[in-house]
C-alpha cells in the first residue's frame, strides 16, 4: 500500500515485513524481531506494544523523512503490518505536522492500523522535539532534489 508523504511524488510502502521487496534501493524499517531479513533499521517494538527507546525512534523518524525529501523509496513493515506498523506511519505524519495522525494513517492505508490503547497513546504522548527545524529542513532538501531535477531534465 503507497502513502503519499511531503509531496505527490514521495511515497511510504508499508505492510508484513516478509513482504519487502528484495532489493536495496529500498530502505527498510524493520518493527519486528520475527523476521531473518535484513532491514537498515530495526526498532525491536513487542507484537501489539509499543517502542521503549523513543531516542531510536526519533533517529528512525528522521532517516526516513531525509529518505523521502531524497526520493529514495521506503518500507515500513513488522509482522502483519498493522499495529506496529501503523504506529511508526503515524508518528511520521505526526511529525510532518498532520493533526489526527492516526485518523490519516487508518484512512490512507488501513482501518485497523494502531491496534491498541497503548500505540494510539505513544502517537499522541511521543516528544516531537527537536523536530521543528528538522521538518523544515527535509522541506528544503525534497525542495532543493526537485528544483535539481527540473533543470536536469530542460526545465
């Protein structure tokens, strides 16, 4: 399932992390101990729980969204896709500023995303500091990547 994040042409894949493609222009974000694949990232977050180290969550946070301002494809998965996943896709729109993250993430990818009381409080309690001028920055490299990419192609 493709989310669209910052701009129209920047997408997330996400879903069981068995299911990433096999290759390495993707980054990957494992949220699962049961599976052997490789990922760039790996959050060790319990089946239905939540993170315990919020650090690694914010530098897993920011790689992606540097990812994403680069055009570089993403995968987010854990073992169904579901709470675990749903609950890093609505930290990162929260991030990016939107108000209801999880309403957005149910809406955008799927209805059952966040699965428990707990995830759904991590989204909304989760610290966003330091992010403010993060954003702002991921907002200029995605720019400045776009601006590159016109004038490559004649623009």
């Amino acid at each position: 399932m493709k989310i669209p994040f910052l701009f129209s042409d920047r997408f997330i894949d996400a879903g069981p992390f068995d299911e990433a493609p096999d290759t390495w222009e993707v980054f990957k974000v494992k949220l699962t101990n049961s599976s052997r694949r490789e990922a760039d990232i790996f959050l060790d977050i319990p089946d239905f729980g939540i993170p315990k180290d919020d650090e690694a969550v914010r530098r897993a946070l920011k790689a992606v969204l540097l990812k994403l301002a680069r055009k570089v494809p993403v995968y987010v998965g854990c073992g169904a896709g579901l709470g675990r996943t749903g609950l890093f896709l609505a930290l990162l729109v929260r991030v990016m500023g939107v108000d209801k993250p999880i309403h957005f993430v149910r809406f955008t990818y799927d209805p059952k995303a966040v699965e428990t009381s707990a995830q759904h409080s991590y989204v909304y309690d989760f610290d966003l500091k330091g992010f403010g001028w993060f954003s702002f920055k991921v907002s200029l490299v995605a720019l400045w990547v776009d601006i590159k990419s016109f004038f490559s192609k004649g623009g």
